[in-house]
C-alpha cells in the first residue's frame, strides 16, 4: 500500500491486480469438470503467458508446446520495459500484494524492512536450479512456478476448504432445520446455497488427504507477507527471477529529482520489490515492479517514471 | 395389490407417518383406486437406429401407462412428482447400464399433462454424478420436458426411521421425502450378486450414507426399502436389459432388446415379471420372494391378469 493519498497510476495498478486475480480465480473456477472430456482453451491463459515454464519444458523435453509461445511476449515486454508484469498482471503477486497491506507495522518499522536485502539473491540460485534440472532432463518448474503453485494450492486446498466449509454451514441448518412454527430458516438459506452451488461452488467436491503439506506451504507463503513485503516475489519466484535477469536494462526507468529529494527515505516505506527507489544512482531495476508506490508517497514530488533511451538525455 | 378399505389406507398412512422423523411422505399406492395392477406393454418388431428406438420407447412407455388407466389415475393436479429413474452409472443408453432417457421423459410429459406442479427427475448415483446424468441422456431428456433435474446434494440425506428387518433407519434424501407422489424407473438387468436388479433394488438411489452395507443383506433391506418408500407406480423399462456383467455393464454384447416396458402398482409382482425377462423364476430373486412373505405384493404376477398390449 503506498503512504498518504495515493496517486492515480497506484489506482490504475491495483484495478489491473484486482482484476487479474479475480479473473485467475475465474478461470480456476471454469476448470470444474464439466461432463465433456476437454478443458477448454481459457484454463491455460496464465501458463501459456509464462517463459519459465516455456524455457523449462523445452530444454527438459526438446519440445515446445505451441501455446506457450505467448509467454515470448511477456519475456519482450520485461526485456524492453521491466517488470510491469510482477507489478500489475501476476495473480499470485496481487495476492501477495494483498497480505503485504495486512501488516500490522509502523511507519518506521517497514522503513527498515522494505528496502532491497541480499536474500532477494535466493530466487536466483531456485532459478538455476531449475534451469539445471531441465538441461538434465528433469521438469521442476512446476513446484515453485508462482502460476502451478497457486493453482494447486487452490485446488488441492482452498477450493476444497471452501466447499466444505460453505455446503457445512449450509448443511448444519438445512439438518437442524431451526425456524418459528411454519418460518423456517432453510426457505433462505436453501436458495442462496443452490445459487453458491449452481455459481461457484462445485457440484461435487473430491478432497486430498495430500492437501495437509500443500495447506502448510501455502498458509506459510502467503503469511510471510506479513514479515516482508511481497516475501514469495522477492525471495523465492524463479519466474520473477527470470524476469527479473530479463528486465535489467529496461526503457522505463525511475527519474529521481536530486535537488527536490531531501533523503526522507518515505519513498521505500510499502516499496513492492525492495528496489532502493530512494538511492541516487542506487534504484534497481530487476527488483523493481513499477508499482508507482514511492512515486505516490514521495512528499516531494522527486520521483516519476520515464522513458530513458539509452545514450539520450537522461 | 389388491384394493384396501379406507380404514386400512388411513391406518397405514398414520403408522408410516409416525415411523417418518418428518415430512408427510403418502403412500399414494393405496390411494390409486381401483384399475388394473400391471399392465404390458411389447413392440412386435424391433427397429433398428437411434430414432426409431427412441420412438419405440415413447409409444411402449405411453401404451403400459393407458393399460393402467392414464396417467391422471396417479398423478392430480398440484401434485409434485419425483421420478426415480437408474442414473447410477457413466453409461450411454445403449448399454443398458442407466435407464432409457426417452422413458423417462415421456413420463415427464404425461405428469406434467395430468397437472403436476413440479416434476422432479433425480437419482443417487453410483459412478461420478455430473458424468452420470450427462452421458445416459437422461438430464438432456428431462430437461427438455420440462423437469427439474439436479445432481443431488450430499448435504441433504436424512437419518429416517425406517423400522425395518434389516434397516431400523437410513439416510434418505430430504427432498424425496417432501414429495406426494414416487414413481420408480428401474431398467432391467442382471446383478453379480442379487441376480437380478429391478425396481426394489432401483430404490437404493434415493438412499445415501454407507449404503454398500446393503449388499450384505439384500434380500431384507430392499424389503425394508420397499415397504417404506411404497412408489405411487412402478415403470419398468426392458426396452433394453443387460443380460450378463450387471449391474455396471459396458459390453453392447451383454445388450439385448426386450422392446417391453410394464408398469405396475404393485412392487412385488413387476420384479416378478422383470425377473423372467432375463430368464429366472421369480422364485430364484431372494428379495422378491421375501416381498411376497411378508405381504409387500405378491409374487405371481399373472394372478392380477395383467394387461397385455402388442405394437
């Protein structure tokens, strides 16, 4: 969340986070089997915009999957203007972008933490180790892929969770059958739960016992938001680690205005991938997820994002 | 079955009534009034493609109902009807797994035509429901005439009393007991271990809870079943029956034509007659012998001099 009044670029952003997360959840919720042996085209629209899972499934298997040559577009894109993606399209980003503004810190505490820390080295050595993996043969994209990590979690987990949860709830009334003489509540709650189930819930559940592991990782991944902001992007997704390498020089850089700037340092308080935004000659581009927060809280109006051309004006 | 006093039809209502943890549950047998107990319906020919099959169902399905009397002896205006057919199984009608889709929704059409208020076309099924109600045609076929069919909601089977021999209680699904009319759609077909499974046996879709623990004793739990759930009226398709490998199927060879469908009032005597469809006496079906024991219907089905109709 940036500081104070935010500006409208923030809100442009996080209307584009709302709506890739809301629409990931429904493109999950479309994948429900469907009395036809096919998953349609839709279910694939996050992994076929994903260069990891392009770049490891081909060297694993010396085969590419034509739908996921769309990913070459999100890798061109980082290459010519940096991590838009991690910032404004990635699901699982907005949801860590999500449990970040749940943290319950003081101003000068996240001044502290929200600054670029050597651990965000981690996602690179995972990147490796991935790429390795494939050169040798093996797939491993798939368990830290941030899109194959919160599509199973949802599956495996929460969808579960949720189902049993609600159809419980609505279960325990329609058993009990409470009401006043002829009222009773389940001429309400019967409606509301065959629109849930006829809508969104599934029509029938199956659970995992293997869901337990999963659960933990999840639960862990997303709560650690609340120790450092964007925890899963900045430390561990070899995906942003990717992008990340391929957003090192891009064409829309920070503009910082030296003589405006008088090292408040409020521009790195709620900094989405650690960038050093308040640094001179210090912001990091591969860290950075254009997320306009230090543009919106700077007091002093010294940051903006520019197109740079490489050797024009600066 | 043959026809009751008054006195015994309110009594039995009462002790059902009370035996019942709550809804109104009629056993509106009793109440169809005088007419034929069964009635037989058979295709001379047996044509072949989808169409004239699907014609053939309709006529036979219409012609066993008119040898009963019509649908209006059973079916009033305002009345909501649950329509039980064989849903159990991810089978495509042609493999006599599920029951003929276009039975069923003739007997849509005739209840909706006897005034019916809501005609509802669901089943407990066996293998995964969503492909169930898909492939055996039957959700297609319902909804286009006019019912309401759903996939059932495990949340909604309630424990019931049922005082049987075998079953003092079991899970029976809420919604059925809300209805005032049953009528049941078995199809005709072998079983690995009951020999046969027709109409009482067909019941088990409106059951949940562990209910493979049936299979233990089907003899007396289909009994029990039967004697608590009493259909208004009993349709049983043979257009096609599963000869071998029943109750689940999947071999056409194991298919063959019957080009029959019979409807009857009482339980007992149409398994009797399903059961010789297939080659068995009835006397060789252990829960139709026991239907007999104990006064459920009886098991010689031609003492009720069945009507007989040839296309």
């Amino acid at each position: 969340m940036a500081h104070g009044k935010v500006t409208w670029q923030v809100w442009i952003r996080r209307f584009c986070q709302s709506g890739s997360l809301l629409l990931f959840l429904y493109i999950f919720l479309q994948a429900e089997y469907r009395p036809v042996n096919e998953t349609g085209h839709f279910v694939k629209l996050f992994f076929q915009l994903d260069p990891l899972i392009l770049i490891s499934s081909w060297l694993s298997s010396h085969q590419v999957l034509s739908g996921l040559l769309f990913s070459l577009f999100t890798l061109g894109a980082t290459v010519l203007i940096g991590r838009w993606f991690c910032g404004w399209i990635c699901p699982f980003g907005a949801l860590h972008n999500l449990f970040t503004s749940l943290r319950n810190q003081k101003a000068k505490a996240k001044l502290a933490v929200d600054g670029y820390s050597k651990g965000q080295k981690a996602k690179y050595y995972i990147l490796v180790a991935i790429l390795v993996g494939a050169v040798l043969g093996i797939n491993l994209a798939g368990w830290l892929d941030p899109f194959s990590f919160f599509y199973r979690s949802m599956a495996v987990v929460v969808n579960p969770a949720v189902n049993d949860g609600v159809g419980s709830f609505f279960g325990l009334i329609y058993q009990a059958d409470p009401g006043i003489g002829t009222h009773k509540v389940a001429t309400i709650s019967e409606p509301i739960y065959d629109f849930l189930r006829h809508h969104v819930l599934a029509t029938t559940q199956p659970y995992f016992y293997g869901g337990v592991l999963i659960a933990l990782l999840f639960l862990a991944v997303v709560f650690l938001n609340l120790y450092r902001a964007r925890f899963w992007c900045r430390y561990i997704c070899p995906l942003g680690a990717l992008l990340a390498v391929a957003g090192k020089n891009p064409l829309v850089q920070i503009k910082r205005n030296e003589e405006a700037c008088n090292n408040c340092r409020v521009c790195v308080i709620d900094c989405q991938g650690g960038a050093d935004p308040d640094v001179k000659d210090g912001w990091k581009p591969s860290e950075c997820f254009y997320c306009w927060n230090c543009q919106s809280s700077c007091p002093h109006k010294v940051i903006s994002f520019v197109f740079h051309v490489p050797g024009g004006q600066k | 079955m043959k026809d009751v006093s008054r006195r015994e039809f309110v009594k039995a209502c009462a002790l059902i009534g009370a035996a019942m943890k709550l809804g109104t549950f009629a056993p509106d047998a009793y109440g169809a009034g005088s007419g034929p107990s069964l009635s037989i319906a058979h295709f001379r020919t047996s044509p072949m493609g989808p169409e004239a099959i699907a014609e053939e169902a309709r006529r036979l399905t219409q012609e066993a109902i008119n040898g009963l009397g019509g649908m209006g002896r059973f079916i009033s205006k305002g009345d909501v009807v649950w329509i039980k057919p064989n849903i159990g199984w991810n089978r495509v009608p042609e493999q006599a797994a599920t029951t003929n889709p276009d039975v069923v929704a003739t007997l849509v059409a005739l209840c909706r035509q006897a005034g019916a208020k809501r005609v509802i076309v669901s089943d407990n099924s066996c293998n995964p429901s969503v492909a169930c109600f898909a492939r055996s045609g039957i959700q297609a076929a319902a909804l286009n005439a006019g019912a309401d069919c759903f996939i059932m909601d495990e949340r909604k089977f309630r424990k019931t009393a049922l005082k049987g021999k075998a079953l003092p209680a079991w899970e029976l699904y809420g919604d059925v007991l809300g209805v005032n009319k049953l009528i049941n759609v078995p199809i005709v077909k072998q079983h690995g271990l009951c020999k046969a499974t027709l109409g009482m046996k067909n019941l088990m879709g409106v059951t949940g809870g562990e209910r493979n623990r049936f299979h233990q004793d089907l003899t007396n739990t289909l009994v029990d079943l039967a004697t608590f759930i009493r259909p208004t009226l009993v349709v049983m398709d043979a257009v096609r029956v599963l000869t071998a490998n029943g109750p689940v199927g999947g071999n056409l060879a194991d298919v063959k034509r019957k080009d029959t469908v019979a409807a009857g009032t009482d339980q007992v005597a149409i398994d009797a007659f399903g059961a010789t469809l297939l080659g068995f006496k009835p006397q060789e079906i252990g829960y139709v012998v026991e239907g007999n024991a104990r006064r459920l219907g009886t098991i010689d089905f031609e003492s009720l001099k069945p009507r007989r109709i040839e296309i």
